[in-house]
C-alpha cells in the first residue's frame, strides 16, 4: 500500500477535471480542504456532491467561480456561467430547499437565455415559444419552493450568473444534452417521486406540478435535441452523445450519495437505493 499525503493525493486532479465528493458523514473534509489549496493551479473543476458535512464549501466561495464549478442537485436546468451558491446552512432539510429554491430561479434565467439561443441559432418558433413557457413555470417552482425553504428555516440566495461570450451550436447542443436530456429529465423523475413519498403535504403537492411540468421541460430538451443533430455534423453528433454519456456516468456517482433521514423523509427526496432504482430504469434513455 503506498500512503500519500492530501496534497499529494490531490495532484492527480488536474483542470477541466469532474470531482465526486462523498456526502454525510463521509465527506472527506481534509481532502476537500487539500483540493480549495489547489485552487492556484486549478481552473474549470466540476464539484459533484449531495449533501455534505464538516466544512463550509470553501470552493463554492466568489472567489473561486472560475476554478470550481459546483453539481450539487439534479434539480432543473443550470443556466451557463452559474456562481454556485454558498450555502452554509447546517440544518439539513434547510440547507436543500435553499439549494432547491436557488436552483428553480437559476433555471429562469437558463429559460430566457435558451429562448434567446434558440432564436439566434434559427430554431423554429415552436421550440422558443416552449422555452418561453418554461421560464414562467420556473418562476412559479422559485415562489412555492422558496416558501417551503423559509418555512423550514431556510435562505434565499439569489442566482449569479457570470455573462459569457455567445456560444456555438455545438456547445449550446452539449449543454441541451447534460443539462436538459440527463439533469433535468432526472430531476423530473425526483419530483414525481417526491410528490409520491414526501411526509410533507406541501411539498406532495408542490412536487406534483413540478414533476409534471419538469417532464414537460424534459421533452422540450428532447426535441431541441433533435433539432441540433439536424443542424450538426456526424462528428459534432457523436460529441454531444460522448457528453450525455458523461453526465450518466456522473449521475449515476451523485446517486451513490447518502441523504440524512430527516430531508428523505420531509421532502422525500430519494437516496441511494431509490435514486439508483430510478437512474437504472431511465439508463436507455442515455446510454
Ligand atoms: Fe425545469
Ligand atoms: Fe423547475
């Protein structure tokens, strides 16, 4: 066996790198500690995690928004250039429908934004007007779950979002594959779990129109999907089939996660006997 330091550990992570973090009470603090030291020489690392404990996210902090990226939920879709959020709260149950409410206003403006690529690249007015839609029952999610979080305790924590350049079809057509066909179709299947098995009546109903209307948002990421492969060629095709791939694979790393009883139970939020049911029986989608 060969014993190394952190910092040793950690000098395998490198650059444009995913990195799963264990949650709960596994959460290995002294290398998360180790990996924020690394910051320096780091840029673009994509943090995955669920719920973890013993430290305060240090890299979600401002400061390091270009160096690490954060994946904490499946919970919607992500607009490009997202800061993540510090989200400190120690109380579990409180801690994730700030996260959730954080992630549905995000996904307001990853809405406009989509609405407006669409119309910059050409796509038909169906799909921009279903985009358009889609913003307004984000909104909707943000009111009813940002309600839930303040109920339970919770914060909220407005989005900020770093203005990039515009983006090529292809890299739109990525993100359509990672955040639309497999983070949001996930997160359409959690809510209607959600809705089904949540101990808390408000969260059973509120979770029901979201599941509902994420499945629609599901489709529309589907469709645009579609389109895009019209528009790419065979290679670029086979880019954003290797990228959907990934997201699987990393998705199916966040389901391992444990989730404290106290969130399975009010929110009903699954955890990884559940989530891996769920992400095995939609693995065809993707893979
Ligand atoms: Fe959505
Ligand atoms: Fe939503």
């Amino acid at each position: 066996m060969r014993v190394q330091n952190a910092s040793e550990a950690l000098s395998a992570v490198r650059s444009g790198m995913r990195v799963f973090v264990h949650g709960g009470v596994a959460t290995p603090t002294v290398l998360v500690q180790a990996l924020v030291d690394a910051a320096p020489r780091l840029n673009d690392v994509e943090i995955m995690h669920l719920h973890t404990e013993g430290h305060d996210a240090e890299y979600a902090k401002r400061e390091y928004a270009g160096t690490f990226k954060v994946s904490n939920s499946c919970i919607g879709r992500r607009p490009p250039g997202l800061v993540a959020a510090l989200n400190t709260i120690s109380d579990p149950v409180a801690r994730f429908w700030s996260t959730v409410a954080h992630l549905e206003q995000s996904a307001v403006i990853a809405f406009r934004l989509l609405a407006k690529e669409l119309e910059a690249f050409g796509a038909p007015a169906e799909l921009i007007e279903r985009a358009v839609a889609a913003a307004e029952d984000e909104v909707r999610h943000a009111i009813q779950t940002r309600a839930i979080a303040e109920r339970m305790g919770g914060v909220w924590i407005e989005p900020e979002v770093e203005e990039l350049e515009d983006r090529s079809l292809l890299d739109f057509a990525i993100d359509n594959a990672t955040e639309g066909c497999v983070r949001e179709t996930f997160g359409a299947a959690v809510g209607r779990f959600q809705a089904c098995v949540a101990e808390d009546d408000e969260v059973r109903r509120v979770m029901k129109q979201v599941g509902e209307d994420e499945t629609r948002h599901a489709e529309l990421s589907w469709d645009i999907a579609v389109w895009c492969d019209s528009q790419l060629t065979e290679e670029e095709q086979a880019q954003v089939q290797r990228a959907q791939r990934l997201a699987y694979v990393d998705l199916v790393s966040a389901c391992h996660a444990p989730i404290p009883v106290a969130l399975a139970r009010q929110a009903g939020y699954p955890g990884p006997q559940h989530a891996l049911r769920l992400v095995n029986g939609m693995k065809t989608l993707w893979v």
